[in-house]
C-alpha cells in the first residue's frame, strides 16, 4: 500500500539523505575543525536516529506486519530502477541501531585528538557508511539493494586503511586490502544471482517477488540462484569458513571502525538472507539450509575454541562475532518463525553488545597501547574498577546470560533448528552443537575475566596516572548497557515487532512441518 500522507513521504528518503548529505558538506569544507566535525556528525546522526524512531512509530501504527510504509518513485527509467524505500519490523530494528551507533561513534570522535582533518574525514566515512547502510535496511528493489549495499566499501576501506593502527607496519593496508578483496568478490557473485532473479522474473521489486513466492523460477533456477546470493552475503555476515578477513580487520581498525563493522556491517549479510533469499526464493533457500546451518554450527564452535586461546583481547570479540552470526545463520536456515525470530533479535543483540564491548576495549587499548592480555595484565578490578566493571558486563552479556540481550536470539535460533523440517535430519543434531557452543562462549568469557578482573595488579602500572571511565566515555557506552538490559529483560516488543512480517517471509505462512 502506497503512503497517503506527506509525512510518510518525506520520512524515508530524509533517513536516508540526510547522513550522505552532511558527508558531503564536511567533505566539501576543510576548514571546519576535527572536533566541530566530529560535533557536527553527532548532530546529524541523532536527528538520523530520531527521523528512524518517528518512521518506525508511523509503521507500528499502520500495522508494522506489513510492508506499508513506502515510498516508490522512478529513478533511473531507462534500466528500470526505482527508488523504492520501505520500513517494516525486520528493517526497522536495524534503522534505529545502525543510527544510535551512528550517534555514539560520532560522539566519541568529540573527545579524540585534532589530526589536522584527519578525524573530520573519519566523520564522513561514519556518516557515508550510515547512508549507505540505511539505504541498504529500507530498499525494496534488488538493483538499489545492491546499490546502497556496496556504498559501504569504499568509506570502510578508508576507515581501516588510513586510521588503523600504526604500530604495525603495513598492516592496515593489508586488512584493508584483504577486506576489499573479500566483500567484493562475495558482491560480484550476488549480483550474478541477482540478475537471473531479475531476468527469469522480469521484475527487481522486492514486494512484488515476495508476493510470488518463487512463482516463474524453476527449483533448479531457484538454487542456483540462492547458492549465488547466500555466497555473496555469508561474506559480509561472515559465515565460516569466509570469514578470515574479519580479524585483522577488527584487530587493525580504530574503535570507530570496530563499532561500524560489528554493529552494521555484518547485518547487510544476515538482513539480505532474510529480506531476499528466504521470501523470494523459498525452494532454493530449502535446498540451501542443510549447507547453511551446518557451517553456522561449524562456525560457532570453531570460533569459540579460536577464542579460548586467543590472547589478543580485540582479536578475540572480533572471533566471538563469528560465533554469535553463526546463530544468526542457523535461525535463518531453520526456515520457521521461531528460528527466523531468532536470527532478527541475535542479530540487533549482537550489535548492541559487540559495540559495547569494542568500546571498552578501544578504552583499556588507548590506556595500555596494547589489547594483548598479558599487557593488560590483572588487576583490573582495583586500577580501573569502572572500566573492569563495563568489560565484566559485556563479556556475561557476551556469553549469553540470561535477563541480557543475547540469550533470547540464541535460545530462539536453537529451539527454531530443533524444530526444523528445512535442515531433515540434521535439525537435532545441529541444535546440540550449537548449545555446546554456548557453553565454548561461557568458558572463554569467563577465561577473559579470570586473567583481567581477577588477581592482584603486578605493579607495572604503579605510578602511572591511566585513569578510569571518563564522563565521556560513559556517556557513549551508557545507551548500549541500557539496551542489552532492557533487549534482555523485555523481550516482548522487538518480538511483537517481528512476528508478523516473519510469517508473511516464510513460505506457508511459516508452518512448522
């Protein structure tokens, strides 16, 4: 259903613009100063943020179960492409996190040293990869799809190639390089399984292809083109075993672009499984399952053994990722509404915690000039209480501790898999791995702990005044800790929000065989 009023018109495209616009200004003005760009970008990504909650309460009104906040006008008519913009309850979670992140990574540029239009540049990377991002959450023709999806690279190579850590000689270049390399193979072969789906259907609007259920393809068509999209997008997600570019990219970015790469980009991967591949392709996507979930499970245990003995504090949330999307994944190959509720809320949980927990290690790296957990040494409880207390409440909240964001996306993705008829036989058995490996994710949290939080300092940090939380600092994490407690204390409206547009997704209705 078309939108009626000028207020719905308005909304979306505004979202969308209004961060690529204040990209471009600061682009376009050097001489405005790194901390008043970093100001500016705060601004603009909150007015972001409040733009994405008054569009998603306009959805809710309108039922939020379907589609009906849209907004379609022609826009380039000799290819066919439209700019078709719309919010639902999958997109919508993920419009209103990928502008709080937007927010907070804005806000903690305010307080880092002017580099002589250095942190202004970051500013607009931020805001471009915001742009492209929610253009990527509310887009409903497959060519703007692909579009906004790769307006994230280039600003994300910028990102870990220019401002990554230069106390390894050429590594940012090689992450950068091995990021690139990656995400833009994996694109290249969704856009092949995007072009059969246009040319068999002869049509690249989402809505309309969701409405058919896979009718005008053939089986064999439909796999074909599953394999090819879910390849493109288990990169970006990343599912194992296409996942080694994740690391050395977390391991070399800048806070910011940890925060960036956690909490928005892994979700383009996992929200296309959900937006395209399971609605528009239902039979290849259950032919597809088994090969999916079983690299989701392989995924989630090789990650968390990786994780036990990782001593690279920074490296290891960037692994745990691994794991936690193989939930993610493992809910979406469950093919039933349990398990595809489940991906949707593991997907914004992870977000909200991985942020959370790439901030607290940017704050102990900044303090340390090492994230090692050697260097980090023990003692954190009595040198940086505040600081220990915010790393001891993402790694719980990292584990799956119930009352916490992350335990209702696991438990769902589990319980969706055990009752899955797309995943045969297997169903059962994968559940089971993917619970051991909830206990793999508890062991090497609580590893972490032991080494950091436990135990008397060791005196190398005697003398030096490092400092605990700042006013600042707890303004940025303060909004994440709030969302993981209340994501896992009230679970009820972001499910509500999901449930009904789940079923429409699912072929049947989402019937449990």
């Amino acid at each position: 259903m078309t939108p009626d009023t000028g207020v719905v018109n308005w909304l979306l495209p505004t979202l969308v613009l209004l961060p690529l616009a204040g990209a471009l200004v600061l682009l376009a003005v050097p001489q405005i100063p790194d901390r008043t760009a970093a100001r500016l970008g705060a601004g603009i990504s909150g007015v972001t943020l409040l733009i994405g909650a008054l569009a998603t309460l306009v959805a809710w009104d309108r039922g939020l179960g379907r589609m009906q906040l849209q907004v379609r006008t022609d826009w380039i008519p000799a290819l066919g492409l439209q700019a078709h913009l719309g919010l639902d309850g999958v997109s919508a979670p993920l419009v209103l996190l990928t502008a709080l992140l937007a927010v907070l990574t804005c806000g903690h540029l305010i307080r880092v040293h002017p580099e002589h239009g250095r942190v202004r540049l970051l500013v607009v990377c931020v805001l471009t990869v915001t742009g492209g991002a929610l253009a990527t959450f509310t887009a409903l023709d497959l060519l703007l799809f692909f579009i906004a999806f790769e307006t994230v690279l280039i600003p994300m190579w910028f990102v870990i190639g220019v401002w990554g850590d230069r106390r390894l000689p050429g590594q940012p270049g090689n992450a950068a390089a091995r990021f690139v390399l990656y995400t833009a193979t994996g694109s290249a072969v969704m856009l092949l399984g995007l072009i059969l789906v246009i040319t068999r259907t002869g049509t690249a609007d989402i809505t309309e292809l969701i409405e058919r259920g896979g009718a005008g393809m053939s089986e064999s068509t439909q796999t074909v083109a599953a394999v090819l999209i879910v390849i493109g997008l288990a990169v970006k997600t990343p599912m194992w075993p296409l996942h080694t570019w994740l690391p050395p990219a977390h391991t070399i970015a800048p806070t910011t672009g940890s925060v960036l790469l956690a909490g928005v980009l892994l979700k383009l991967g996992t929200y296309g499984l959900v937006r395209v591949v399971v609605p528009v392709l239902p039979a290849g996507m259950e032919n597809v399952a088994p090969w999916l979930g079983g690299f989701a499970v392989v995924g989630i245990v090789w990650a968390g053994l990786a994780c036990l003995a990782e001593n690279d504090l920074k490296r290891l949330v960037a692994l745990s990722s691994v794991a936690h999307m193989g939930f993610v994944l493992l809910g979406v190959a469950s093919m039933t509404p349990t398990g595809l509720q489940g991906a949707l809320y593991a997907n914004i949980a992870h977000g909200v915690v991985s942020a959370l927990l790439f901030f607290v290690v940017g704050a102990l790296k900044d303090r340390h000039h090492s994230a090692g957990l050697g260097e980090l040494g023990p003692g954190l409880r009595d040198r940086l209480p505040r600081l220990g207390w915010l790393l001891t409440f993402g790694a719980v909240a990292g584990l799956g501790l119930p009352g916490l964001a992350v335990f209702w996306g696991e438990l769902l993705a589990i319980a969706g898999a055990w009752q899955s008829g797309a995943l045969g036989a297997l169903n059962r058995p994968f559940a089971v791995v993917a619970a051991v490996g909830t206990v793999i994710a508890a062991a090497y949290w609580l590893r972490v702990l032991r080494v950091l939080w436990q135990g008397r300092t060791d005196g190398r940090w005697d003398g030096q005044d490092i400092g605990d939380v700042t006013r600042h600092e707890s303004l940025t994490t303060m909004p994440l800790v709030l969302a993981t407690v209340g994501l896992g204390l009230v679970p009820g409206p972001l499910l509500a929000a999901t449930a009904g547009v789940v079923r429409l997704l699912l072929p049947g209705g989402g019937v449990v065989p």
